[in-house]
C-alpha cells in the first residue's frame, strides 16, 4: 500500500494515507502540498516514537530520530516517577499531621530510592545507541 511523507518544517513529518478511491497524489492535490510517495513498509512498524519520525537521510522514507526517541523516553519515565511520588504524597502528610518521625524517615527514603532509580534511568536512556535499547526501559 502506498503512503505519503511530508517532511515538515520541525523536522518531523506527516504520513498521508489516502481513502478507498483516491491515490496519496490526489491527497497532495487536495492538501496543496508535496511529498514522496513511498511503500507503508518505508515507514517504522510501531509508533511508540511517532513523535521522533524524520525523513531518512536518502529522502526514501521515515525513521527513527534516536536523540528525539531518547527524550520521548525520558519524558515517559519521569511520568510514572511523578505518579509514585505522588501516590505517596498522602501518606507523608498523614506522618507530618502525626508528628510520625519514624514514618517520615521512611518515605523520606521512598522518595530518595524513586529519584535515584529515575536518574538511573535517565542515564541508562541517554546510553543507549538503539531504538531497541530504548524501548527496553518503556513500561
């Protein structure tokens, strides 16, 4: 099946998929625009990284920007980092509100182990030299 690829002007690009009956040129008519015109294979199987897409280097199809694949990593991890912290946010206001010093110490050290790990990760992410690599620190 063939698609389009408008590269925009952020780097990223758009994939044109035309309806039963129209061909992707008839699309870039209709849009007032061009692109190229490629084989739905030319394009990544998976769209975890859609927002890293770019145009290859040969102008023949999409892959996989690998610093903006990192970032988009990131920003995912730090997600669920945020959740924990705040799933525990109830907790030490209930030890604060009970003067707990036991308590407090022990989310205080929660907290410490959930930061630590994040930025763990966020090195591990930054290592990586893969999409693959990359997609192993997804949840």
């Amino acid at each position: 099946m063939d698609i389009g690829i408008i590269e925009r002007q952020d780097g990223g690009v758009d994939i044109v998929r035309p309806a039963d009956g129209f061909t992707v040129q008839d699309n870039f008519d209709r849009m007032q625009t061009t692109g190229i015109i490629v084989d739905i294979s030319a394009v990544p199987s998976t769209r975890i990284f859609r927002d890293a897409w770019v145009m290859n280097q040969a102008g023949t199809g999409v892959m996989i920007d690998l610093q903006k694949a990192k970032n988009i990593a990131i920003d995912r991890v730090k997600e669920i980092v945020d959740k924990q912290l705040k799933a525990i946010r109830p907790a030490w206001e209930e030890a604060v509100d009970n003067d707990d010093s036991v308590w407090m110490d022990q989310i205080k050290a929660d907290r410490k182990d959930i930061r630590t790990t994040l930025i763990a990760k966020i090195s591990d992410i930054n290592a990586c030299t893969t999409i693959a690599e990359i997609e192993a620190y997804l949840p």
